[in-house]
C-alpha cells in the first residue's frame, strides 16, 4: 500500500531551508513530498532534490502589512484567511510543521480544516520539546537541526520497513549520504563556474577559495576587513585566487574588501550579488574551499559537496547549525559561555570575536591551511577548530586536537538519540561511568525535557485533549528511555552509598 503524500511547512530562511534536505531524502524514497516555504526562498527551495511540489506564502509582505495601517484589521485578517486557504486547498496526506512559533500555528490551523489531527504525533511532540530544551541549554546540544528534523519521517515509517535494528515504536534510519547533484543544474550554470575557474589557472594558481561575505544578521558576521588582511597576506607561492560571494544587498561589504586588499586585488573576482543559484551551487562544486560565517551559501555549499570551513561564535552554535557532511571545518571560540544569547554577547562586548581578529594568528592558520598541512597546534589562540563527520546516527563534530566531551552532556545527547530514534545503543563512549553528582544534572535535564513537552502547543485549531494525548505518549516514551539509560549507568558505576540509591528514576508512590 503506497504511503500518502507528506507535507512539510518550513517558513524559515534558505539555511534551515537546506537543512531538511536529510529528511526531504528519508520521505521521497517512497512517497510524494510537498514543501510549503517562504516566497524569499522559492528559487532555492526548487533545487531541493525530491520535492514534488512547492507553495509560497510571502510572510514578509504580511508582517510589513501587520506592522502599517491597521485601521481596516478584520479586512486584514480575511485577506490572510483567504490566502491561507488557497495556499492549504487540497493538502492531504500527513503533514511536519517544523518551526514552532505562531506562523506556523496559523498555517496548520488552515490545514487542520481539511483533514482529522493525526498529524500531531509522539515525534513531533518529542522534536519541538527538544529544540525548546536546547534553546534553554544551548551550549549542551550535540545535535544537528537536519538530523533532529530527519528524525521525523519516523512517525509515517513503519518499523518492518526500514533498515537496521528499531527499537520499539521508532525506526532507526538509515545513513544519509545524498548531496544535491551539480549535474541536475541547468547547463549555464556549470559553464559559468569552468570559466571563472579558467580564469585564475591561466596565472598558474594552484587553488580556488571562496568567501561569503555576508550573513542573516550581522551579530553573526564579521568585518570584511578581517577577511581581506588575511588573505593578502598569505606567502604568494601559496595563496589562493579569491572569489567574493555574496546576495543582492550586500554588494558595500565587497567594496570594503576590495578596499583593503587592494595590493593583491588582481587575484580577486567580485561576484557579490552577480549570480543566480543554480551559477553559485555549481560555482561552489567547483572551488578547492568555501569560508563563511553560519549562513545559508554556507550550508548550500556543504549540500553540494563542497569543502567549508565555518566561523561560528555568539549564539551560532556549529554543533546544531555547522555544515553538514563529513570533514567540514569550523573555527569556534574557546569560550565555557559558547555559544551565548546574543544579549549577553553585547553585554560582554562581543570578546568571541576578539581572537579571530589576532591578523597574525589568522594569516598563518590560513596558510598552512593553503598549504594542506593543518595542524592542532596551528589553530589561533582563544579559537578551537572542530571537523565533521557523518555516522550511521548523524553528523558529529569532534575537537581537532582531539579532546573529549564532558561525560554528563555525552549521556545527555546519548539519551536524546535513543528518544528521538537516531540509535538504539546503549553503550560505546555515552556509557562510561559517571558520578553521582553527573548522573543527577543528567536526571534534571532530562526532568527540564519532559516540562517543555508539556509547554509545546500548536494552537486552537487542534483540541486540547488530543493535544494532551500526544503528550503523555510522548512523555512515557521520555521515561523509558532515561530510566533504561540510567540502570546501565548503575551497572558501570559502583557506588553504593544511600545518595546514590536515592538518585532512582523510580516515581514516588502517592501520598508518599
């Protein structure tokens, strides 16, 4: 019996655009998958490999008309009504609202009109509570958004269906490898990149870098400036040809480069704002190496199979947000508050940034990176360089100088990808023994996990007491899989003092 059609309403920018492309992947091996997505990304959401269909809601455009004249409001709200279900018409089948907020409330409401709720289910409740975990404790998630969404498709599959092992109710999904593939692009698109590419072999250079200069926010960018010094001053027996990216807007950013970069600037080629998407993804197959701050082109050139290296400070975090795929690169400030909310970044005065500012520091890690003879020990002082690898329960970062993780957030994440259905292991490095006073911060956030699924609403149009189902189901799930974990961690570690017999996950009896 075929699978029915999916829906996913991804309202976001174009990076969490190409983060769902591991769970795009998992759904459309055997079903048709429908996006619902914002009108700003609708270029890039038709490069998505297994998307059958794509509709648009300019959210921008209604939150201008929101914020303007609201003299005519119930006119207002009509117009929204109508739109909405001309944009729902016809959706069947089940559907993955993945941002939570009242954009996508509203969305699901138009939606709910036309079919039953099965579409709130036990993962959905258990993915939003997480990511409002992690929103709380952002500097424990280990965690990549692409891997907690793909882990989605599991309520639509059933356990005979997919491969490996499952434990009870939830699948274990297979490892996810695909890339978008250049070859799907038009033509021009590929045409384009050879000849910028010739242009810099004609002058006998060895590599091609490329930088994107711009952001979402500018808390998350830093100077071109910076990136010019860098650059330039790279050994010219080893330093790239440079290739400025960059959207529609941003084209002051390169003008500053330029600026300061001027001495070597005929080894430069400004494409900021130049190309469409099809020319820059196929542009970014091509070059030896991709550097930018946590931003979309960033993300699309991981999707491609492109080299990175990332920037991360502030409230990026590389663990949930850093390129996906295996030996991506990120720079990440050494920094116990990292990453933080961006107020308190202000109030420190943004010191994160500080050390990738070190000009001497930066040009020599940046030419033994030209030099392909990276080292720990190259890495700036305040920085800690992290490379990526894809395994069967998603993508990891580990510590280049290859440092561990502190055992109670290990735990942490090993229990998050027993719930969440990415393993089924109880063991390996998650399972070393841990104190009493660890197991218990353990036992707490996983307490704190279990009050977010009880916050996660998805509005009036879906009735309070199927909303409460769903949770208490997904909270029994939460509970076995802590309490499971936490007899292993008893079975590893000895300690039999009356703390730690106290610290049982067994409920108390009533009127105890």
């Amino acid at each position: 019996m075929p699978f029915p059609p999916t829906t996913i309403i991804q309202m976001a920018r174009m990076g969490d655009l190409i983060q769902t492309l591991p769970l795009i992947h998992t759904l459309a091996r055997d079903r048709t998958v429908r996006l619902l997505c914002d009108t700003t990304v609708i270029e890039w959401a038709r490069l998505l490999p297994g998307v059958g269909e794509i509709r648009s809601l300019d959210t921008r455009r209604w939150r201008f008309r929101a914020t303007g004249d609201l003299s005519d409001f119930r006119q207002l709200i009509v117009a929204l009504k109508d739109e909405i279900t001309l944009l729902t018409g016809g959706i069947s089948g089940d559907i993955l609202p993945l941002n939570d907020h009242l954009t996508m409330n509203i969305l699901t409401t138009g939606l709910a009109t036309n079919q039953d709720c099965s579409w709130i289910s036990r993962q959905l409740i258990l993915v939003r509570s997480f990511l409002r975990l992690v929103a709380s404790f952002h500097r424990l998630n280990r965690l990549h958004l692409s891997d907690v969404w793909r882990t989605l498709s599991n309520q639509q599959d059933s356990p005979s269906r997919c491969e490996g092992r499952t434990i009870p109710g939830i699948p274990i999904l297979p490892l996810i490898t695909q890339r978008i593939q250049v070859d799907q692009f038009s033509s021009s698109g590929t045409q384009f990149a050879q000849s910028v590419l010739e242009s810099f072999k004609r002058r006998n250079i060895k590599q091609t870098w490329a930088v994107v200069l711009g952001s979402g926010a500018k808390c998350r960018r830093l100077e071109p400036e910076d990136f010019a010094s860098w650059w330039a001053l790279i050994p010219d027996a080893i330093r790239p040809g440079l290739v400025l990216m960059g959207g529609r807007g941003e084209e002051d950013l390169a003008t500053r480069f330029i600026a300061r970069a001027e001495n070597r600037s005929q080894d430069l080629l400004n494409l900021v704002g130049a190309c469409s998407p099809e020319e820059l993804l196929a542009f970014f197959r091509k070059v030896d190496l991709v550097i930018g701050v946590d931003t979309g082109p960033l993300h699309w050139a991981a999707a491609v199979g492109a080299r990175t290296l990332g920037f991360y400070f502030g409230e990026a975090g590389f663990h949930d947000t850093g390129p996906y795929g295996n030996a991506h690169l990120v720079l990440s400030p050494n920094c116990l508050e990292y990453p933080c909310h961006p107020a308190r970044a202000e109030e420190c005065g943004r010191r994160c940034r500080q050390s990738f500012r070190d000009q001497h520091a930066m040009v020599r890690f940046f030419s033994t990176l030209a030099n392909d003879d990276l080292r720990a020990g190259i890495v700036p002082e305040g920085l800690r360089l992290q490379v990526s690898r894809l395994e069967i329960d998603g993508n990891h970062y580990r510590p280049y100088d290859g440092s561990s993780e502190p055992a109670y957030v290990t735990a942490l994440m090993a229990i998050a990808r027993r719930v969440l259905g990415l393993t089924t292991e109880l063991g390996g490095e998650s399972s070393q023994p841990l104190p009493p006073e660890q197991i218990r911060q353990v036992q707490q956030l996983c307490a704190a996990w279990e009050n977010q699924i009880e916050l996660v609403d998805f509005g009036v149009s879906v009735p309070l007491k199927i909303q409460n189902e769903v949770r208490r189901s997904a909270s029994r799930w939460l509970q076995q899989q802590v309490k499971a974990f936490s007899l292993s961690l008893d079975a590893e570690y000895e300690d039999p003092t009356a703390e730690r017999c106290l610290l049982s996950l067994e409920p108390a009896n009533a009127g105890a």
